[in-house]
C-alpha cells in the first residue's frame, strides 16, 4: 500500500534488498519541492528512505550519522542503517514521537522538552579537540560564508525590506566579520522544535534532519530558538541552557545577534517566493527586534 507520491522502482528495489518486501509506504516528505522522505513497513519493522536534495547535504548526513549519532543515547536519533550515493539515499531506523510545538505545550513540559534539547545538543556538538584541522578551518569558513551571503539575501528581498532592515542587517553582518573565534563543534544546522520528536508515551525526545550537520560556531544552533519560542517563552531558554550545561559567552551572544539578522533575511527571501508564511514572519519579527534595539 503506498500513500502520497511513490517511492522511485529503483529506490524501491534497494531497499526491499535491505529491509526485505515493503508492506507500506508512506510519504511523509516536507511541503518542500526537493523534499523526498518516505515511511517504509516491512518484516523488519518501521524505516525511514530520505533522498537527499543535493550532494552536499547527502555527505553531511551520511557523516552526521556515522560519526556524531552514534555518541548519543539509543532512541534520540535515527541508526543509520545503509546509504547510496548514486542516488543520494539514506535508509534509516524510525523513531518515535510527533514533532514538537512549544505553543502546544504545557509549561512544565515545554521546560522538560527544551532541557533534554539542550542536553542532547550539547552531546551532539561533541568535544571542539576532537574536531580536525580541516574542521576547523571548514568552521572558519562557514562563517566567512554566512557574512558574504547577507548581500545576496538583501538583493532577493530588494523590494521587501525597508531601508532600516537594511541597515541592520548590513551592520550585523559587518559586526560578525569582525569576531574573533568563538567556540567550535559539530552543529546540527537547523535545530529547531519541528525537527524534534517527542514521544508522549516514553517521554523521550529525539532529533532528526542532520543534512546540515557540519563543522561551525556551537552558536549557530540557539538561532532558530532564539528567533523562535523563545521570544514569547523566555523560561525556555533557561531550560535549554540548564540542560546544555553552559550559557553562551559574551562573544558568542554577539554572534547570535549577527546571525539572527543573517537568518530574517534569508527567510525572507527564500520564505516570500516559496508562500511558507511561518519562516517569513520569523524573519520579519526578528528584523523588527533588531531595529528596535530590544533583541
């Protein structure tokens, strides 16, 4: 039984060569065009088939769950069960939960939630010594990378931003050029509550979506929280960090400024043509903030 657009017959093959006949299949792919993720039943239980959208993303995912997940606790991550990198496949466990809605929540579970968050990033990010030196310099790059492409995200929201957006965002992303180093470690990329999996039965809370794992400033991943649930929910932010076990630097609260700028404007310019509303208010309350002085 298939449910929502099939599984390609080649992938479909693969798999089956895995994980034995399928049984069902369901897509449960985002609303995004180059999102590809089905739900697979077989003898063998419930997996997870994600294509990845480009290469990049594919050998960020493979290396994420090869060599980051396996440092976490059993359950709070998809196990990598096979890959396929001539058609950019992952074959994963499933894992249980619905993703997770602040908003939805009651106030001691949004705590509970954002402190296992915390926690579980906290291991995620893993020890900044393990990382190499290419790693590092990839994280320097990364960085380098976020400030040279706010000109670009101002030329795609042109007619969309006023003139003191502009310049906050221009100020942010020259005030971030100017850093120094900030603490390193293996980011998940887009660590926010939809990519977070609370079982109500359990308790447990997992992560899923490491296509943007990679190398970067640890900071880089309170962006989508701090420009989130937590404006409205501060208390959750102090969970978050009590289960992550450090707050941030001085430094690190500056580059979490600079970023949040950086972030609005991409959303906004990827977030209008794409008619995804969520991502487009996140961006425009976070340049709102930032022009008032009161982010």
């Amino acid at each position: 039984m298939t449910s929502g657009a099939p599984v390609p017959p080649a992938l479909a093959a693969w798999a089956e060569n895995i994980v034995g006949p399928l049984r069902t299949v369901r897509d449960v792919s985002h609303p995004r065009p180059e999102s590809q993720v089905w739900e697979l039943t077989s003898a063998t239980g419930r997996t997870i088939l994600k294509v990845a959208p480009t290469p990049v993303f594919y050998a960020r995912e493979t290396r994420a769950y090869r060599e980051a997940a396996p440092a976490l606790e059993r359950g709070t991550v998809p196990h990598l069960v096979e890959t396929d990198a001539r058609h950019r496949a992952l074959l994963m466990t499933a894992v249980p939960g619905r993703p997770v809605r602040s908003a939805a929540l009651s106030p001691a579970l949004g705590r509970a939630l954002h402190r296992k968050a915390g926690a579980w990033l906290r291991r995620f990010h893993g020890d900044a010594r393990d990382l190499t030196h290419r790693d590092r310099a990839e994280a320097a790059g990364e960085m380098e990378r976020a400030v040279e492409a706010a000109e670009k995200h101002l030329e795609l929201s042109a007619d969309l931003i006023g003139v003191p957006e502009r310049e906050v965002v221009r100020r942010h992303a020259a005030g971030l050029a100017l850093l120094g180093p900030l603490p390193v470690g293996y980011v998940h990329g887009d660590f926010q509550e939809r990519n977070w999996l609370h079982d109500s039965g359990s308790g447990s809370l997992a992560v899923v979506d490491l296509e943007r794992a990679r190398p970067h400033a640890a900071v880089l991943d309170v962006v989508r929280l701090a420009c989130g649930p937590w404006v409205r929910r501060p208390e959750l932010r102090t969970a978050f960090f009590e289960g992550f076990g450090r707050e941030l630097i001085s430094a690190e609260r500056t580059a979490l400024r600079c970023l949040s700028a950086l972030d609005a404007v991409s959303a906004i310019a990827w977030g209008v043509p794409h008619d995804d509303k969520e991502v487009v208010d996140r961006g425009r309350e976070t340049l709102a903030r930032l022009v008032r002085g009161d982010y």
